[in-house]
C-alpha cells in the first residue's frame, strides 16, 4: 500500500463562521483555515498513486467554493437558517445574523466544527479521489481535525 500526502499553501480557504452554544466561538469569527489530503492504494501505471496535481485541483476547487464566504451549519439543531428575500437570517442563541445570500455557504453539517467540515470535504472530495483515505482542516496552526471515512478510527 503506498500513500499519498498532499498539503499546499493554495489548499485553504478564510471564511467566517460561529458555534452555538461555545464560549469563545459563539460570536462570529473567522478563520484561514488550510485542509490537506491523504490518499492510499496501489501504483497505477504510471507508477503513482494519483498526479499530485490532479489531487490539488479538485481540492482547490472545492475550497474556492468556501472561500470568503460565511459557513452555516444547515444541519444544525440548535441553528436555525431561513432564506428571506435574498437574505440568510439566522438565529442562534438569541442572536439574530442576516447575510446576503451570496456571502453564504450553507454545508449539510450539524455545526461548523473543524471535525465537522473535514467529514463534509471528505464526502464530496470522496466522489471524485476513490482513493482518498483522510481529509485534514487546520483553523489555525496546530489545531487540526481529520476525518478518515470510518467512525471506528
Ligand atoms: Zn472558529
């Protein structure tokens, strides 16, 4: 089995986003968040695991799509989201935020944890790198989460 380790410093996104009902990240706030990637499996014919480069423009593309955007947890109970003409209003712990719709990304995720965004980039990166093995997400140096597709690990 061979792995792959695919960090770089395009592979990032700065976003805003808050947690309900924690003490210090409960008011909005953001963060240059970095993901790497790790894939394992055998050598193909070219003798590598996957291009490198293959890898990060996938990557790249899914964080783009994040990137300088507010992060709602759509699947959250404790959050709630409504679309109101053209504007998110969320309510979260007798906070009331209202964003331009365009300046949102809601993510199918129960709060915008690190642990939570890692197994949502995983999910959709999954679909496209079969052989991807783990998903990482820094909010800042040293505080990283990763998500590696079983529950069990
Ligand atoms: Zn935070």
């Amino acid at each position: 089995m061979h792995r792959l380790v695919v960090e770089d410093s395009k592979l990032g996104f700065s976003s805003s986003h808050f947690i309900a009902g924690h003490e210090n990240c409960e008011r909005l706030h953001g963060h240059n968040y970095r993901i790497s990637l790790e894939l394992a499996g055998e050598l193909d014919e070219e003798f590598m695991v996957m291009d490198f480069k293959e890898v990060k423009d996938k990557a790249c593309r899914l964080c783009n799509a994040l990137d300088h955007r507010v992060i709602l947890p759509a699947r959250s109970e404790s959050v709630l989201i409504r679309e109101v003409e053209g504007q998110i209003e969320v309510r979260s712990k007798g906070k009331v935020y209202s964003f331009p719709r365009e300046d949102c990304v809601l993510l199918p995720i129960r709060a915008t944890t690190a642990e939570e965004i890692a197994r949502y980039l995983y999910g959709e990166l999954k679909k496209e790198l079969p052989k991807l093995a783990r998903v990482s997400v820094a909010e800042s140096e040293g505080s990283m989460a990763s998500y590696t597709g079983s529950e069990e690990e």
